[in-house]
C-alpha cells in the first residue's frame, strides 16, 4: 500500500488531457500523489466504450487478432499466462460469474463485438460455436455462439468486471489462493 499511495491518482490526471496530465504525474513525484490537487471527478471506462454502430467499426474476430503474434517477439495471450506462472486447479469452481450468458451471445456480440475476448488480458472469455450448430451468419460468423470461460488462465486484473459494458461479469476471489505468482515475476 504504501508504494502504490504516491501513485494513486495517476490515471485521473489524464481526464484533463495528454500534457495536464504528464504535469500532474511529474507533479505527483513530488508532492506524494497528490498532484495538481483536487482529482476530477472521471465516469467508469464501461460508460465510455462506444458501440459498434456510433464508432463505425466492424467486429474483429478473434483469430484476426491472433495471427499478429510471431512468438519471437510478440507473444499470445496464453504464452503471456504461462509467464506469469498463474496456477489454479483445474477443477476449482470459477471464480468468474456472469449474470445472464445470453447478453453476450445476444446484445453484447451485435452493440460492441464481444469485447471481453479482446479486453481480457489471459484469454479467459472465448466466443466458441455452439454445439447445436446454426451455420454461419451473414456475417460470415458462427450463426450460433455461447460464451466459453477459462478461469484457469484468470491473472486477476479484474478488467472484466471494470471494463464489462453491461455489468453483467462478477469476479471473486479464487478458492485456494490461486492466482499469478507476482513474487517470481
């Protein structure tokens, strides 16, 4: 705690833009994070993200984005997992609960693309074809999805539930004291 007070209002500094906010980090060095002083008031990073329609982006499927990776010099998201030498057991109850799967089949997948699949740094929410088959959508996607969670790869972030846009993922803590090893990192 102690080392994370004196940079604890860092992210906030940059509501008022790029070059206030590289002021108020520097700032922040100084006076033991407080910076510029009073910290504006910000709104969730979920109430931020725009749908697909109001940003004119089409959804990325996720093996678009996995064909970057070279595995030399960057990295997937499961080889990042292993790195950080996350452990769980296999057979543990998920400490990830989604209220309601069919917003994300449904809703999600149609106003934002599914983002958890892209926002989740393990690779823990996957967007899977659904066994009852469907074929393909005019799209060119699966017609029928259901959400796949690997909470094995968890590294606790907790991006999903700050980041989720209907608010619909919980995370808990692991059962076990399960996690990433940060001692090692």
């Amino acid at each position: 705690m102690d080392e994370l007070r004196g940079v604890r209002n860092f992210h906030q500094g940059f509501e008022r833009g790029l070059w206030v906010g590289m002021l108020d980090a520097g700032l922040q060095l100084v006076t033991g994070g407080r910076g510029l002083g009073e910290r504006p008031h910000w709104t969730p990073g979920h109430q931020r993200m725009e749908t697909l329609l109001d940003s004119g982006a089409r959804p990325v499927p996720l093996e678009e984005t996995q064909r970057r990776y070279d595995n030399a010099h960057t990295f997937t998201k499961v080889n990042d997992v292993f790195h950080s030498g996350t452990k769980h057991d296999e057979d543990q109850p998920s400490h990830l609960l989604v209220q309601d799967t069919s917003i994300c089949v449904t809703r999600c997948r149609e106003e934002y693309g599914n983002p958890c699949q892209h926002f989740c740094p393990a690779n823990v929410y996957e967007m899977v074809a659904d066994e009852g088959g469907g074929g393909v959508g005019k799209d060119g996607r699966p017609a029928k999805l259901r959400l796949h969670l690997n909470p094995s790869n968890c590294v606790h972030c907790k991006t999903c539930d700050i980041a989720d846009p209907y608010g619909i993922i919980t995370w808990v803590p692991p059962e076990g004291g399960g996690g990433p090893n940060y001692q090692q990192l």
